[in-house]
C-alpha cells in the first residue's frame, strides 16, 4: 500500500469516516495539497459550521477552512487536526479576520491618499 492511501486509511480510522474511497474519490479533487485538506476537513465536520452548527446545503459556496496555525506552507493529514470548518458568517465574525480587514482598510485607505 502506498503511504500515502495508508496514512488516509488511518486519518480515517481516527476521524470516524467510514468509506471505502480513496482520498481523490472522497473529495473529488485530483491533486493532493491544500485544497484537497481542507475537503476533507469539511468531511469530517460533516459540511457543518463548527461554530453555530449550521449546515452547508448542497450548491451553496463551500464553507470556509480555519486554521488555528498559518505558519506552515506545506500542510499534512496530521494539520487537519488544527482545522475546522466554519459557515461564512461565522468566519466573517472571527476575531482576527475582522483584524485583518481592518487593517487592510488601513492599507487602502493609505493607498488611496497616495494617489491623490
Ligand atoms: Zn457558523
């Protein structure tokens, strides 16, 4: 078995994820990295809202990821474990999102007052 199916095996085992798929057939996406994570990540919550248990209707846009740590760039089964599935309402409501916008409403402004 390849490490990489018997490393999913076991993330599933350890999530309580029953299927017989392999990880391409169980997101639907391709090419491994951190889009395909955060699929799973949605899987696992069962496409609902960590935060105010909504649940995400089919053809809506996709729940956001959260991840509690940004650091790394290359990210691993083992990350998920620092991610959550979260509605995008409740991530517009997060502490350090709306932090973040502030500041990038800084920034533009800043822009803005330079090219007057
Ligand atoms: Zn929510």
């Amino acid at each position: 078995m390849k490490k990489q199916t018997k490393d999913f095996k076991e993330w599933c085992i350890k999530n309580n994820i029953e299927t017989d798929l392999n990880i391409t057939y169980l997101t639907k996406i391709k090419y491994g990295g951190r889009d395909r994570l955060r699929e799973l990540v949605r899987i696992r919550d069962k496409h609902t809202c960590t935060k105010c248990k909504i649940k995400w209707v089919e053809g809506d846009r996709r729940f956001d990821v959260h991840q509690k740590i940004k650091t790394k760039d290359c990210l691993t089964l083992n990350d998920t474990d620092d991610m959550f599935t979260i509605c995008h309402f409740c991530n517009f409501n997060l502490k350090e999102n709306l932090d973040a916008m502030k500041n990038a409403i800084r920034k533009d402004k800043k822009v803005k007052n330079l090219s007057t």
